[in-house]
C-alpha cells in the first residue's frame, strides 16, 4: 500500500510503499494499519498498549489518534523511490 503524508516524517515519507505482514502480537514502535473510531489508518505507531483499551495509536509527532483493538498488520518494509527507507527489525 502506498502512504501519502507527512505525519510520519522523518520514518516514512509521503508515497512510501509499504509492506504489511500480520503478527500474533503487536509492540509499542510497531507502525500498523488499523481502525481507530471507524476511520482507517494505515501507517501510524503504537504508543500505548492496554489489556482493556487495547492498542493506543498516534502519529510521529504526538497527535493521537485513539484507541483501537482492530489491527490488520504492521509494517515490515517502507520503500521509497525504489529504496528501502525503514525495515522492522
């Protein structure tokens, strides 16, 4: 999927490809695609984890988006004009 923004400066770019894979378990750090209030939101960090709440999600300059428990994968690769720019290590 490619990400456009600049939310997640200086991590990803805007038009960043990226590359999602789905965990069993999901860590503070992790930049995830997810639903937050019915809104998708496809490359975000976690920064929070609660075992009520779930998972708390915000951009890469602080603004939170909410919590959510929906998280379809997280971010394996972020290429960007043909050159990986963040791999989950």
């Amino acid at each position: 999927m490619k990400a456009f923004g600049s939310s997640m400066l200086p991590i990803l770019k805007s038009g960043s490809l990226l590359t999602f894979e789905t965990a069993e378990e999901y860590e503070i750090g992790d930049i995830v695609f997810c639903k937050v209030k019915g809104r998708y939101i496809d490359a975000h960090k976690i920064v929070k984890k609660d075992s009520n709440k779930g998972f708390l999600i915000a951009n890469n300059h602080g603004w939170e988006n909410g919590w959510t428990k929906v998280i379809y994968g997280r971010v394996k690769t972020g290429e960007y004009q043909n050159k990986i720019i963040f791999e989950r290590s």
